[in-house]
C-alpha cells in the first residue's frame, strides 16, 4: 500500500486528535474511494458526450446568471 502525506488546518488537527479512537486514514482512504467513484460515474456518463468544455462553460455562465437574475428580483 503506498503511503501519502496530507497538511491539514492546526484546528482540524486538534480536534481529530481528541478522537483517538477514529483511524483517521480509513475515514480518509473511504473519502477518497466515495469521490472517485462520483467522478467515475461521471466519466461514464459523459464518455460519449459531444458537449465540449466550452459548451459546459457556457451553460455555467447561463445557469449563473439566471440565478443571479433571480435573486436580484427576490431581494426586491
């Protein structure tokens, strides 16, 4: 198994260190299989997709402004 070095904020240090019965690395290694399973997924989806990025940027940027559009009209 190979080994990794993580840095984490000092707090969040602290506080994990008051919970010594967690085996940190295995709620870490768990994270990491749990997010590459999503993006695996994703890949799969997307795998015969012809949007291209600059098509999803451009949805972003619409979606964005939508919400924004909307907002400014709640607040109103």
């Amino acid at each position: 198994m190979t080994n990794m070095t993580l840095a984490i904020p000092q707090d969040l240090h602290h506080r994990m260190t008051r919970h010594t019965e967690i085996r940190w690395s295995d709620i870490a290694r768990q994270s990491f299989e749990r997010k590459l399973m999503e993006l695996d997924l994703l890949d799969q989806a997307l795998k015969h997709s012809k949007l291209t990025e600059k098509d999803a940027e451009r949805i972003g940027h619409e979606i964005k402004r939508a919400i924004r559009k909307r907002l400014d009209h709640t607040d109103s």
